[in-house]
C-alpha cells in the first residue's frame, strides 16, 4: 500500500489494459513502481466540488509543485484541473 501523500506523479502505462490500467509512480525519495489501484472509483475533490471517476477513466496526477513531464502534450495540458493541491489530467471532453 501507498499513501498519495508520498506520491510524487502517477501516470497509466500506455502497454496496459484499458480495462484494468497500470500505473508508473514515481514516489519521495526517487523511488519508482508500477502497479493497479485498488480502488474501482476514485473520487476527486476540488474546493466544493467533487467528482466520482472510474479508474479506467484516470490518467495522470502530479503533487502541487512536482516538476511536469516532458511527453505531456498540448491536449493534456488543457485538461489538466487542480484537484485538492494536486494536478490531475482528465479524459479529453467528449462530444454529444
């Protein structure tokens, strides 16, 4: 188990399912592991709102002041919201 608070960016690894997505983090102290959540819903918080998001839906977070990541994208940082101090990058909207 790892707690978010020693999160430093997570990320789905592009070679995983999209049923059942994997995740690279990277954590405090440079360390760096791959794996599933356990979790089937996340919820996401920012100020009075909040959203329940399935997990396959997720894609990325990074803490409140991590450095980005080179092979973000354009699109990416257009959807990229702030969510309880972290940044966290939301599917691209869809249309009706």
């Amino acid at each position: 188990t790892v707690k978010l608070a020693d999160v430093v960016r997570m990320g789905r690894n592009d070679q995983s399912d999209p049923l059942a997505p994997v995740y690279d983090i990277e954590l405090r102290g440079g360390d760096k592991l791959s794996g599933m959540l356990q979790e089937r819903v996340l919820e996401l918080r920012s100020g009075e709102r909040s959203w329940r998001v399935p997990v396959q839906h997720f894609l990325a977070m990074r803490s409140k002041g991590a450095p980005e990541l080179e092979e973000a994208t354009e699109e990416e940082n257009e959807n990229e919201s702030s969510v309880s101090g972290r940044s966290v990058v939301l599917p691209p909207k869809q249309g009706n």
